[in-house]
C-alpha cells in the first residue's frame, strides 16, 4: 500500500451530521474509511466505462444442473473466453438448483461478452455480472 | 446553506492520484466538492431504502400519443396517487414518440407505485424511475 | 406504431404464476404488454452501451439557487453542450432547493458528458442521468 | 422443473426485429429462453424488494490482505451473520490484492447487513453486493 496522504474536505454542517449517522450505521470505523471506499466504488464504475485496461468481474449464476449438457456447456465456455477466468466456486442450493461464480480478469467488454453467453444459455435461470476492479 | 465544516481525509498516494485525474475528467473544480457530491449520493441511496420520509422521484415515460385514452389515463393516475405530483413536462420527440416527465414527492414506497402504474400502462413503451431527494 | 406480430413463449408452470402475479401487482394488464416493456428495458440499455446511435437522457439535478452564478452556469452549459438539449423543467421545492429537470437527446457518451458537467457543478447537490430512447 | 406452459405474445414488427437482433447478439437460442431470463431477472428485483423470504446474494470484496486482522475479522463477520453463509472462495490477484467471493442465504435485509459490515472495513478496498434467488 503506498504512502498516506491526508486532505481537507469542507463539508455543511448538515450534510455531514446525516453523513455520519448513514457511515455509523453502515459500520463504518471514521469519515475517512468511508469517504476512501465511495472514492474507490466511483473509480471502479469508470473504468468500466473505458475500453482499455483490466477489470475484475465476477459472474453469478443460478441454474439447473439437471438440463442435459449444460455444465460441460458453461465449462466449455470458461476455457473459450478471451477474459482469463480465475476460478469458478460451485454451491449446491437445493436438488435442482446450482449457484455459480466465476472470477474473471479482462477488459469491460471481454467480461461482458462472456457473461453475455453464460446468462443467454439454456438452464441458466438468473445472472448477474458485477462489476469490480484491483486498484489503489 | 448551514455552515461549513472541515476535517481530514487520509488516502493512500496512488488512490489519491487516481480520484484526482478522475475527478478533473467529470469537471469537478476541487476534491472537497467531488466528496460532498459522492457522500450525498450515498444519502440518497440509503433514504430510499427507508419506508418512513419524504423523498422525490422523476419518472420519465417514453410513449406514443396516438394510443386512445392513454393520455387522459396517464393524467388521472397523477391526480389519484398518493404521492405528490409536482410537475409534469412533456416532450414532443418525432410524429408517434413524446417524453414526460413527471416530478414527485412522497415516501419511496408511494413513488413507486405511482411510477409502476404509469410505466405499466399500455402504450407506454419505456419508463425509468429516477431516485433523487432534499438534502442538506 | 408498425404492424403486430405474434410468437410463442414457453415457460415452466411456477414461474409462469410467479411472473403472473408480480406482473398483476405491477397494474400490467397482461402478459403481453409486459414482455412488450421488458425487452424495451432490454433494448434500452443495450443501446447506452454503443457508441453510435442517438439516444434519449432526462438529468435530474437538485441545487441550491443561492449560490452565486449557479443558474446562469447551468443555462450556459445547456447552450455549449453537443448533445441537444429538448426542454427543461425548473421546481421550486422548498426556500433553498430546486429541482432541474432536463430532457437531452444525442449519443451516450455526449449525454454522459453534459450530466457529468452539471452533476459536478459547486451548488449541485444531487444529480442522476436516466437512460431511455426513442423505438419501435 | 415444472411442466412447461405456453402463450402468445405481440408484438409490434419493428420492436421484435430489434429485439431478435439484441439476442441474437447476446447468444439466446431463441425468443422463450430471452423472454423467460427477462421475467426472472424482472421477479428478482422484486423479491430484493420485500421484507419477507429468503433471497440469495453474492458479496464480492476486493482487499489487501497484508492490513492486520482483517482476514479474521472478516471470518469472525460470516460466523456472526444472521444470514447463512453457504460458501466462500478467496482468489489471490497480485501480491497484495485479494478478492473474495461470498455466497449468502437469507432475507434481503440479513443479507444487505452483513454487506455492509464487510464492505466498511478497514483494508477492504471495494465491495459489491450481487442480487439473485433461487426459482421456478
């Protein structure tokens, strides 16, 4: 981690009484630990937006592991993706219902385009991408 | 406007570095106004979560004029709602396709509702509800 | 408003209920108006994700009209801006607040670039981009 | 699975050409599997919506394991969650950056706290909180 720099935010006293009790509540342990993950949160969604550059996602799934072809289906495609696939955890949820989720490296669009895939496949129920990044 | 309050922010360097460049790209004149806005985003997020208190909602519907009785229903369900209406403004975009619109205020809960029964309507073809509130 | 044409959907019983009674608490009058809305919703989000292409944006903002130059800076923004903006509506929401609300039409990122300016306005407190688009 | 039922669906001819070319794009087999993605992803937003019943959440975190107790810290917190904690997965990506995915049982609130505990502390850089649920 580099080194620490410190700056002043001024803030209506108003604003800052709501700010503290919305952080209290939110656990948070000071201002700065909270005004530092809103900072990082604001980063990640930009560089979602930009073309260039590596972003982490990871790629939730909910589906039924009894429609035939579908797991070695999604597997096939986690060894195809231009996105360099970290790790898939696997969770049995009930007889029929799987979660999976997949940690993926690549560009915005990349990870896009696979989970794009991963959620239009038969059996997938529900998807979701979400969207992170490694960062300062 | 309540006055001003000040206090400290630590950040690693590198974050720092990063939050700036990304600030000055969304024309943010200075660290302390990019950190109000994020903080009452925040604000924002959380009150909407809330059953009790007021907050405001824009609802923006894209639909075609010529659907028979759409507009006079679309007038009616803002009379009878729970919530607030305060303002409606309509947008004529090409021969078929008019934007409204309409500017509310209410709990979360009586918004959502409001903006349900619109977007629901039969000729009205996209709707989007807007989270926004009064703050200090 | 083109011709209708008419397609199949097969569903499993259960999720057909579910969908059927979510759809109902959500006043859609039938199934067909709100397959009708889920693939605008769809269509419209696939659309703020390509860089060509016009599209239709609504910036909320809520600012404080006391401060110094604010309305004046907002109004000029609108004038320089690329995108074109429709019309715009002003509310008076309490002695200090107001509610903008401004109807812009253009690519993403020109929409994306207008919201950020005014979003990031000293006086402006809140600020959200609503994405939605003119279509069949 | 349940017993597939089936039922027709209109739609103007302009709306359906843009929506095959959108799944087409996005690799759905067909019209049924899009449409039945679009109503559960549509039934899970609001089932996050409600107090009652159980939902599942995907909670990824990004952290620098190096900033001390927080590994233990973050076990203690999935140990104390009303919420179940189904499974984790730790993913190392570069020297100092974690990521951990965390796969939850539980109502929307159970859940939505146990997030936010994670999220605000110290060393965790960013946090997201994925939304899914189990059915039909």
């Amino acid at each position: 981690m580099s080194e620490l720099e410190r700056f002043g935010v001024s803030m209506p006293a108003e604003l800052l009484d709501e700010f503290d009790r919305a952080i209290a509540d939110a656990s948070y342990a000071n201002r700065s630990e909270a005004v530092r993950d809103l900072a990082r949160r604001y980063l990640v969604e930009r560089r979602w937006e930009q073309p260039e550059g590596d972003v982490v996602g990871t790629i939730t799934l909910i589906y039924d592991h009894h429609v035939p072809d579908l797991v070695s289906g999604l597997t096939q495609m986690q060894h195809d993706a231009e996105a360099a696939v970290i790790c898939t955890t696997h969770v049995h949820l009930d007889h029929h219902n799987c979660a999976e989720v997949i940690v993926v490296r690549g560009t915005a669009a990349e990870i896009r385009r696979l989970a794009d895939r991963m959620i239009s496949t038969r059996g997938v129920k529900h998807g979701e991408l979400t969207r992170t990044a490694i960062g300062p």
